[in-house]
C-alpha cells in the first residue's frame, strides 16, 4: 500500500529540483556566453594580425616598385619630362647623382676661355684626355685652365682632371659645357689624366679612378662603354697618347668599365 507522503515536504522537493534546475542552466549559459567571447577575441585578433600582415606587405610592394622605378620621389627614371628641373643637380636627379664617385668639386671661376657658362643639354660621349705634359698634378692643370682667363692664351678645360696619386678634381659642373674636343664640346663630357711616364701610361691610382668615374658616368647617362671615346677619335690628336699607341689597351681599359659597372 503506497505511502501517503508529506505533502509539505514534496513542494519543498520539488522547489529544490526547480532552483537546483535553473542553477543548471544558468551555468550552462555563462559557458555558452564565455566561449562566444573566447571566440569573438580570437576572431578580432586574427583580423588584427591579418589587417597588420596585409599593410606591411602592401607597403613593402609599394616600396620595391618605387626602388625599380629609380627613385619614389620627383624623379621617376622613365619619365625625365616630369622632373623638377630645379631640383635636379648638375642636371641629374639626385638618386643619381649622389652615386658619384668621390670627387674634390673645385669649379672655375666663370669666364669665356675656359667656363663659358653655356648648357651642356645633352651627353652622349665621354672623353678621356692626358695633360701632354707628364709629372704634373691635377690642381697643377686646373690651376692653368683657370689662368685662361686672364691670360686669353687658349680656350681650354675639361669636366674632371684625375691626378696621378688617383684624385679627382671636378672643374666644371656637369650641365655646362668645357673646351675640350673642339667638335664635340656640346654634347660630351671631358676627363683629362695626369701621368708620371714618358710612353703617357697611367699611373694606378689613375687608372683605378678613372674606371671608377666613366663607370659612374656611363651609367648616370644610360651610355655603352662604346661612348668612351679618345680624344684621338674625333680629330686624330694623339691623346691620351699611350692609348693610342696601344689600341689594346683601350679595348682593354672599356672591358674593366664595363666589368665595375656590374658591381655598381
Ligand atoms: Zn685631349
């Protein structure tokens, strides 16, 4: 026979089984609210990671371009009529002319027999030069081009004298023309080159210098090592005269420009 039970004490059960219930479920919830914030922090922090990886490669793209492109300022290499021209120096862009090789710019003073002051618009070849006149250093011969103008004896000058102990002295800015190839003044740029020996070699240190400074030019200029002209080409003088005693050498010499133009 069942027992009748307390009915007091069956509501107090069944009030327990109720709060114990949504004591349950309550729980449940929090794990429920606390993994949807777990996964809402993960989400947010891959978007970061993501939004960080994505500006990262875009600016490093954006910077190899401008590196191909020569320069990411105001002087995109593949499009010289957008240059500022008066920011230019010497009339190169900056990125380029900055890569000079170490030079002592010690210009003339302006005058018509030696700097005339008249613009170099374009170049197209490069002279090698020696002085004719052996043991004499570089501001020996600038010195001479500079009395030009009180003497009025010649006109006469060149862009660069190289001396025989391998420095280089820069007379006349690259965007202005120097007397130095009587046809070919308007569009060339001039390097004359100390020397010790009688036969008119090269020292050395000359020679290392000048390899350094056509190399840089060529380069500055967009020209063949083909451009690297004698004064002896154009007019016959013989000068520099060891090289055109020595057409071996010449060919010689182009090879080691074009050689350090690879490592420049
Ligand atoms: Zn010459």
């Amino acid at each position: 026979m069942e027992q009748k039970r307390n009915p007091y004490l069956r509501d107090y059960e069944e009030q327990l089984r109720q709060r114990r219930e949504a004591a349950r479920r309550r729980a449940r919830r929090r794990k429920i609210l606390r993994r949807r914030r777990r996964a809402a922090a993960l989400l947010l922090g891959l978007c970061m990671v993501s939004l960080a990886c994505f500006f990262v490669i875009r600016d490093s793209v954006k910077a190899s371009a401008a590196r191909e492109a020569g320069s990411g300022s105001a002087f995109p290499l593949d499009d010289p009529a957008s240059w500022d021209r008066s920011s230019l120096v010497q009339g190169l862009p900056p990125q380029i002319y900055n890569r000079h090789p170490q030079w002592t710019e010690d210009f003339l003073t302006p005058n018509e027999y030696s700097r005339p002051g008249d613009a170099l618009e374009q170049v197209t070849s490069i002279f090698v030069h020696y002085t004719a006149n052996p043991g004499t250093s570089a501001a020996q011969n600038r010195s001479y081009f500079e009395q030009q103008k009180d003497t009025h004896e010649r006109s006469v000058s060149a862009h660069f004298i190289i001396g025989y102990e391998g420095e280089i002295l820069q007379c006349v800015p690259l965007d202005e023309i120097a007397y130095a190839v009587m046809t070919r003044n308007q569009d060339s740029v001039s390097i004359e080159c100390c020397y010790l020996e009688d036969d008119g070699s090269f020292t050395q240190e000359t020679y290392d210098s000048l390899i350094s400074l056509l190399a840089w030019l060529t380069d500055a200029y967009d020209l063949d090592t083909e451009d690297i002209l004698r004064h002896y080409d154009c007019g016959g003088k013989k000068c520099p005269l060891y090289y055109t005693d020595h057409p071996d050498a010449w060919e010689a010499l182009k090879e080691d420009v074009a050689q350090y133009r690879e490592g420049l």
